[in-house]
C-alpha cells in the first residue's frame, strides 16, 4: 500500500484535475474562447512539442530558461515543450498564414508547461487561453484586446477587477536616448524594479531626474496620469506615454466598472514585450488573472498584441455553478426514457444491476434524484430519513 502511495505522489507544481474542478476548468476554458470567437478571433491548435529552434525563435528566446528540453528519437534533434503560447501563434501568424489579410485575429486555448513556478504561482503545469492580434500599430488595437480580456473574465464570472498598464520599453528608450553605459542602465534597472528611489537617487546625475519623477507615476490612473505627463521624456518614450494615455482614457470611458492602475517602470514578466502592456487582477485573489501586450512577431518584426489568461488562477476568482441534477436510473431503464430525461436536462446515472433500495443508492452516487415509477423524485438527507 506505501509503494502505490508513493507511485501516485506528482512532481511539485503538477497536480491532477479533479471532478468537479476538471468540469468546472474546461467549461470555463470553452466559455472564454466562444468569447473570443464572437469578436472575430479564429481559433488555431499548435503543436504542444516543437524543435528548439522554432520554439525559442523570436519573441521565445525570452522563455528559454523556463522551457523543458527533450531529444525527438526520430529526427535526432532537440525539441522543447511550450512554455507559453505566444511565441506559437506569432510563428503560425508569419508562416502559415503570411498571406493572410492583417490585422489578423487568432486565438488560442490549451496546456503549457514550465521548469520552475514561482513562490505566488508555483504550478509549473496549467492552461493558458487568449488571443494575438498580429499586424496592428494602433492604440485601438491596445484598447481591443483589453477590452476583450475583460469581457472575457467578466463572462466567466469574475468580479472586481482591475487592470495595470505599464510600458517596460520606456526605461530603456530613455537611457538609450541618453546614451547611458550598461552598467548605469542595470543600476537603474534594479533601483526601479525594487521601486528604491534612495539607491536612484545614489546613481546621481541630473538627467536621470525624470525616472526619479516615474516612481511617484504609480497608482490609480486618474492620480498618476498628471505626474506622469509632466515628467520631461525623450521622444520615443514619449510617444509609448501617449499611447498609455489615449488607452487609459478609452478604458475609462468603455469599461467605468474597470479599476486601471498605471506602473510606468514595470518591466518584470514582459521581457519580450516592444510597448505598452498589461496585467489583469481582481480583488482578493491571488495572483495575475493574465497578462499581455505589445510585441514584434516574427523575422519581420510585424506589430502585435494580445494576451493570454491562466486558467488555475480564474478559477480561484469565481464561484462554482450549483451542482447538476444527477438522476439515478434503475437497472433496465430503457435508453429512450434516459434520452428524454437528459434533453430536460438531467444528468443520468445508470445502475448497472438490481436495487433494493434506490434512494440510498443514490445518496450513495451523489446523485439528486432517483427514478421511481417513472419519475425523478428527491433524495432526502440522512437527517430527514433519521
């Protein structure tokens, strides 16, 4: 009995889907992507395995520490179980479907898998469902896939939700446009990922001043949006602060019940990101819901956005649907009478011998109901038969 115990144990970060969260989890999973599919997004299945050098190509190479490895024993060559999905859609978008009219509207659903988790998201194995919008510069488009994530999280149950904006290009460009050296670059880096304006303020120089000013560009939108328009930018960080703005105001005006924070000099978690980008919470969960934003795809670097939802952590935002109404059939029921009762709605569960005593059959199977002279009637609880 120990040694099947032990053969049962899941490496850390993997875990077996259970009944009802399995049912629970693809529903919500179908629901999302219906979602997506009414606003144009057509659906695409990749590969869960692909080589190497497809998978961490572009936009993938970000995801080369987090990605499994394994060796094709048919080709000889090394391949790599998906980490992320992106990376897939972005390569199907600029080969596959190179001579497709942009923008082009794809959406995805399906398992992905990392070496490690992290200490607020320590599953190594969950499903992602989201949508790329490839070939779109434009700030609608930013709009778009917000407001399509919202709506999709909002149809599928979740409340209270908020979403931060950040542009993780805006503190390169600004030390690129001041021809700063590396190792002032990751001081700084570092200073702003620990949101520590003492050990900004120890790098020195005026010119650095303004990134001084970003730390206080955090909060509430309608409370950082004026400081973050009065810090003095380069030209091309000040174009990516514009189109924070312009989204930042569509959302308010389309989505009033959506909490938008802004955070400026976040960077973590969208290393391949090329512009403005996104994180989805909702109020008392734990951890991000999703997350996107800008990137190139492809060789031709093509303009693109999108985002992807995890799953596990939706869950976690939603409350379950009350339970079907399973009916317990006799042994000998006829498949006619199990086909009406399932299209009014029934959940039937069939003994596959003899009863004695169907309503403590029933309690036994979970089941609501049993079939009793052709009709379902109630099971009592143990209480009101006692």
């Amino acid at each position: 009995m120990d040694d099947l115990a032990s053969k049962s144990l899941l490496p850390n970060g993997l875990r077996d889907g259970l009944p009802p969260d399995a049912a629970h989890e693809a529903d919500i999973h179908n629901l999302v992507l219906a979602t997506f599919a009414a606003r144009g997004y057509e659906r695409v299945e990749p590969p869960l395995v692909e080589f190497e050098e497809s998978l961490l190509n572009g936009s993938g190479e970000a995801l080369a520490l987090s990605t499994f490895r394994l060796m094709d024993p048919v080709s000889q060559r090394m391949m790599g179980v998906r980490a992320d999905m992106t990376p897939q859609i972005a390569r199907i978008a600029t080969t596959r479907l190179k001579k497709a009219p942009r923008p082009l509207r794809l959406s995805y659903g399906g398992p992905v898998l990392r070496v490690r988790g992290n200490p607020l998201q320590p599953d190594r194995e969950f499903r992602q469902a989201g949508v790329e919008l490839i070939g779109a510069r434009e700030s609608a488009a930013d709009c778009e896939v917000i407001l399509l994530a919202f709506e999709a999280l909002r149809a599928a149950g979740v409340k209270r939700l908020s979403v931060d904006l950040t542009l993780p290009t805006l503190v390169p460009g600004f030390c690129a446009a001041l021809a700063l050296d590396a190792a002032t670059e990751r001081r700084i880096r570092v200073a702003l990922d620990r949101k520590d304006a003492a050990a900004l303020a120890g790098i020195g120089g005026k010119e650095i001043d303004p990134l001084r000013r970003l730390l206080d560009a955090a909060g509430p939108v309608e409370k950082t949006l004026p400081v973050l328009e009065a810090v003095t930018l380069p030209a091309e960080p000040a174009a990516e602060r514009a189109r924070l703005i312009a989204v930042a105001a569509v959302l308010e005006r389309e989505a009033p019940d959506l909490d938008v924070t802004v955070d400026p000099v976040e960077n973590r978690g969208f290393e391949y990101h090329s512009g403005l980008s996104f994180t989805f919470f909702a109020r008392g969960v734990r951890g991000e819901l999703g997350c996107g934003g800008r990137y190139l795809a492809g060789h031709a670097g093509e303009p693109s956005t999108g985002f992807s939802l995890f799953l596990h952590n939706l869950l976690r935002a939603v409350t379950f649907p009350p339970p079907l109404k399973r009916l317990l059939l006799p042994a000998g029921t006829g498949e006619a009478a199990g086909v009406t009762l399932r299209a009014e709605g029934w959940v039937t569960v069939a003994a596959l011998s003899e009863i004695a005593d169907l309503e403590a059959e029933a309690r036994r199977l979970l089941c609501s109901h049993y079939l009793a002279d052709g009709k379902p009637v109630a099971v009592a609880s143990e209480g009101e038969n006692g």
